[in-house]
C-alpha cells in the first residue's frame, strides 16, 4: 500500500487522528509517501479496531484511483492523510 499524504482531502484536519501521524511518525507539516506491504497494513487495521490506534483516514478527492502498482505484487496503492 503506498500512503500519499499530498493526495488525501483529509490532510490536515484529519492528520491529528490518523494512524501515519500518532504511530508512524508523520507530521501534518511533512508531505510524502510512506509504502506498507499487506501484512503491515492488515496489523493496523487490527489495532485500530481494537482500539489501541487511531484508523488510516486516507481519502482520496477522486473515486477513480488505480488499485494497482506497477512493481508491487500483493500492495494497493492509495494516498494519505
């Protein structure tokens, strides 16, 4: 999974509950990419849902977004906020 923080509608408002921004280091300040491979991403989930860390609140601005990577087997590409 490739996060894209410049590419989330959430950036922002949304950083300050967001799994990238309280577990994984990112800032609101900070744009970039950070990739998680399946399993890293599935952890998360189980973290969120069990309540110990905020969810992902990546949304893109558009519906249209290609699920797929070039080079990544096994990863979906979305960005980040």
């Amino acid at each position: 999974m490739l996060i894209d923080c410049d590419a989330c509608v959430m950036r922002g408002p949304g950083c300050q509950d967001c799994v990238v921004t309280v577990v994984l280091g990112f800032s609101a300040e900070r744009a970039g990419t950070l990739r998680i491979d399946d399993d890293e991403k599935a952890a998360l989930d189980a973290l969120a849902e069990s309540g110990l860390v905020p969810p992902l609140r990546l949304v893109h601005a558009v519906s249209s977004i290609d699920p797929e990577t070039p080079d990544g087997e096994g990863e979906t590409v979305v960005g980040l906020g």
